[in-house]
C-alpha cells in the first residue's frame, strides 16, 4: 500500500483494483496535488514560511499581557483564527503530539515526536493502518530542506525540547534529549539557537551524552559558526549558524535582563535567523518558540507569563516587519495547548466582578521585577527569613508575607520557586487558575500573508497549509526519507541488519554479493565499504524502538545499487 493524505490529512491507503474505488482514489489524487501549489485554491505560493509558538499561551495570557504592556500586541496585527488542539488519544494534549500534528499533518500518541501513532481513541481523529503503526512521518522543515530552501529552528527551551524537537528529529520518546540532539545536528539545519548545549557533549565535557561523541565537533567540521553569546551572536553575517546560549534553558526575559544579559532575546533571535535564511534566493522555513510561557503556566506564575508572552510579541513584530517587506512570506503565530487555566478574576471576585478595577489586577502585577526563578537565584545563598522578606519586598513590593509564606519560599527549590511566589502575587492581582496542567480548549491563531481567513481549523490543517503553500506534498516527502531498510535492500537482494558492536552507536549493516555498507543510526550518512567512500543522504537513518524497524532515505538504496548518478 502506498500512502496518500485526506483533506484531514489521515494517512490512507491507495487500493488496488479496478471499478468506482479506483476511479475515487484518482480524483482525490489528482484533486489533492492540483492545490498542492499554494495554501488555499488562488493563493500565490510562498517563498518563505515562518512559523511562531508560544507554548502553552491562552487567551488569557494574551489578555493579561496587553493590559500590561498598555497598548496593542504585535499578535493583534494579524489576521485571527482558530485552532483546535486535541492528540490521537486525549482531548488535553501534551506539547509532542501538538506539535508533531503541526510539524508533520498527523495526530499521535503522548510523547511522540513525529511518529505515528500505535493507539487512536479520540473519535475525530484519523485512524492509522496497522503496517503505517510507529512509523516516522516527514516534517514541513524536511519538506522545506527537499525543496532547497534553507531551514532554522529556534528556542528558548533546550533546542531537544518537545516542540522545536518534533520539527527536527523522530522518536517515540520526547525525553530522549541526547537522541534528538544527534538526529539534529546530523539533520544540516543552516541555523540553530536555543538553549541545550549539555546535549551535545559527552559526560567528561561536562555534558550528557554516554555515546562518547562530542556533537560540536561534528557541527565545527560541518562548517557551522558556534556561538555562545548575544555578542557573538550579532557578529555572525552570513554562513550556517548554532547557537548554544545555555546548558539547558534560556532564562525568562524579565530575569534575562538581570542576570544572563550576555543570552539574547527570542526577537534579536528572530531577527538574526532572518537575516541569515532570507540570503537563499530560494526561500526558508523558520520555527520560532517562546518555550517558558508553558513553564510559567505550569507554575502558576503570571509574572513568568506576562514576561514570555511579551517577549514573544517582541518576536513576533520583527517577524512581521520582515513579512510586510517580502510579499511571499507566510507568517503563522500560535500556541499549541491551553496551560494553568488562567482567568482574570478568582474565588475572591465572585460577588464583586463588576467591580474590578484596572490597579487591582495590575498594580501588583507591576510592581514584579523578577520572576520566581529569579527570586530563586537571589536568595540561593541566604534562605534566612531576614532575607527572604528583604528580597521579596525590593523585587515584588509585598511586605506583607506570612510566616508560612516564608516557611513555603525557603524550602523551595530555586526551580520550583515560581510556584510558591506565583501564588502569592496571583493572589494579590486577582489572578486565577484551574490547574498546573494543560487544558483542552481551542486557541487562537494569527496569520500574515493568507488572502482569507483561516477560520476555525485542526492543528494538523497547520502542516497542510504550510506544505502547501511552500508547494510541496509531506506524503511524497515522507516516501523520500523513510523507506523500510529491510523491505528496500531485500527487493534489490540485499540484506540489512542492525549490529550492536558499538553499543552506544548502533549501525545498520547492509550486504549483497561482497558489498558492504555502514548506515549510523541517526546520521545522515553511509560507508560504503567496497570503494571506501562516506556519503551523505538527502535524510537521517531513522531507527524505530517500538517495531525494531530501519527507515533510510531512497537514496541510500538507489547508492548501495549503484544507480545513483
């Protein structure tokens, strides 16, 4: 069977045979590839795509942080819609899922990372043939790459987080940090910032990785410029870029300011991946994330929140600067789950809502310097209570805690310090919340470039859009990057075998008549044993861990026969 995509973008399979049912698949064929061109039927394609998350961001979250900020969000500019978020098997979906739905067209399973599904509970989601089951499916950012455009990723998260990760890498498990990380890095990205450098180097450099290998080295031999800083980050012009600005999260923005002004904003982020793709005359993709809004909401923290949101409205506005000059860019801003349940008002409104003032709500909220992870860093070194109402009273204007108030600050972890000052200045402001979970309503989208609205839309509409506006398919995609190995080189005689003789780098061992080759798993490249030759592919080797299953690019087959040119 051969896999097509439905107007929802479900895998399907093309049936053999003659009569009503082939004619059918015909004329959805033919229907599907004759719009293939451009996002919706009239649309001019786009030459560029850039899509912006802010994790975890409600309506509320916008709300509150326009009423902050005082006057109208870069977000408001755009044209609104909205989108509907739930996975293969929850209403309440967890960033992978989203954001594989997103990436690649399809819904799956929680902790997946661009794979499909094993189980399908939800009624409206499409169902997956049982041969497709834990299959890795292609992202608009390979779409994008096959094309020839030049492609980036960009987080204030570790890089490997879920949502950057399920644009860049395949895998079943989203925290499996050092295995997305290599399929990045072997992926060829032209520009990568974020955070999550300690993924990228072995344990005796201080970093994570039990496979020995030193993934900066390979980024150096590839051509990259490393960067670490916002300096550095400035002085780049032109060339492939990674950016490593911490071990593992960026800082909130309100706390950036104060103690990592050396990390640069998500705008000027924004603004130096633009500037570096926009030199292909052929185009780019762009993944732009505002990662810790998410971490805020969890927290209840709204400081956390109004900081992250505005920060991405920043990134936002130099997006939208660049897509009003270049008519052929389309820009897509969103989240990809509600979080915390955030509302202005709590318990304490109930019988006077009417009656909210503006001060109420915001003069505390204003008066919030840092948010609790900065608090955390500020009283590291001196939990005394002295201290703690000394900290409190200069950062966020309270002088007012309560003994277990300070009891809940000094026993907080420096992480986890969001929580408890959270609470404390939602309670003052009036805020409230429904959970330190994610929630399941629908969300706002804000688009620039499309000529209609895009009404109220699947997040998995996302990835066709997107593919369809860049002019390309994801299915013909997908049957370019992952072909089973072991069916593929068995139709050419040949025998393909994973060896586990290095255990911490298992390869895919391919033979046929004398000839040998060498597949590294999650590398783009094979060792071609008999002219002693190392090739790259157009894709990664792609290993499943549910099935047991290989997937290579086409390529690779076509090379080991000998028919490539």
């Amino acid at each position: 069977m051969r896999p097509l995509q439905n107007s929802k973008n479900a895998v399907i399979p093309v049936k053999k045979g003659k009569g009503i049912f082939s004619v059918y698949w015909l004329i959805s064929g033919i229907l599907y590839f004759c719009t293939t061109g451009a996002a919706f039927p009239g649309e001019t394609p786009f030459k560029n795509v850039i899509i912006m998350v802010a994790d975890g961001m409600g309506s509320a979250h916008t709300t509150v942080s326009r009423w902050y900020k005082g006057s109208h969000l870069a977000l408001d500019d755009m044209h609104p819609g909205a989108v509907r978020t739930y996975s293969a098997e929850s209403l309440i979906t967890d960033s992978a899922p989203a954001a594989t739905a997103f990436a690649t067209g399809h819904k799956t399973n929680d902790k997946f990372i661009s794979v499909l599904p094993g189980t399908v509970t939800i009624p409206e989601a499409a169902k997956i043939p049982d041969e497709l089951r834990f299959k890795p499916v292609a992202t608009v950012l390979e779409g994008a790459k096959l094309s020839g455009r030049s492609v980036g990723i960009i987080a204030t998260s570790s890089i490997q987080h879920a949502t950057p990760a399920a644009f860049s890498a395949h895998w079943a498990d989203r925290a499996d940090y050092n295995e997305i990380a290599k399929q990045q890095v072997y992926l060829n990205m032209d520009v990568v910032l974020g955070g999550g450098k300690k993924y990228l180097l072995p344990k005796e450099k201080a970093g994570t990785r039990i496979d020995g290998e030193d993934l900066t080295a390979v980024l150096k031999s590839r051509g990259y410029a490393i960067v670490e800083s916002r300096e550095a980050l400035h002085n780049v012009k032109s060339g492939r870029l990674w950016g490593m600005f911490a071990d593992d999260d960026m800082a909130y923005e309100l706390d950036r300011r104060k103690f990592f002004p050396e990390q640069p904003t998500l705008s000027e982020m924004t603004q130096k991946a633009i500037e570096l793709l926009s030199k292909n005359p052929k185009g780019f993709f762009l993944f732009v994330e505002g990662s810790k809004v998410d971490w805020a909401s969890h927290a209840n923290d709204p400081v956390g929140v109004i900081s992250d949101v505005l920060a991405f409205d920043e990134a936002v506005k130099v997006a939208l600067a660049f897509s009003r000059k270049n008519k052929q860019t389309l820009l897509l801003a969103f989240s990809d789950h509600g979080n915390g349940g955030m509302s202005i008002g709590n318990k304490a409104t109930d019988g006077a809502y009417s009656k909210l003032s503006y001060e109420a709500v915001f003069a505390p909220l204003k008066k919030a310097q840092l948010t609790g992870e900065g608090i955390g860093m500020v009283i590291s070194k001196d939990t005394s209570e002295e201290n703690i109402r000394k900290t409190i009273s200069e950062y966020y204007g309270i002088d007012d805690l309560t003994q277990e108030e300070v009891k809940s600050i000094k026993e907080a972890a420096p992480k986890r310090m969001n929580r408890i000052t959270g609470a404390i200045i939602s309670r003052k402001a009036n805020i409230g919340w429904t959970t330190h979970g994610h929630t399941g309503e629908d969300l706002f989208i804000y688009t620039y470039g499309l000529k209609r609205s895009i009404g109220t839309i699947d997040n998995t509409d996302i990835a066709r859009i997107t593919a369809k506006g860049m002019g390309f398919d994801l299915a013909v995609v997908g049957r370019k990057l992952f072909v089973d190995a072991e069916a593929a080189f068995g139709k050419i005689g040949a025998k393909a075998r994973i060896t586990h003789t290095n255990t911490s780098n298992p390869m895919l061992i391919v033979e046929r008549q004398g000839k040998y080759a060498e597949l590294p798993l999650s590398k783009d490249i094979i060792k071609m044993k008999t002219d002693k030759k190392e090739y790259r592919m157009e894709g990664i080797t792609i290993f499943s861990p549910l099935t047991k299953k290989v997937f290579v690019p086409l390529g690779a087959v076509s090379l080991f026969s000998g028919t490539l040119n």
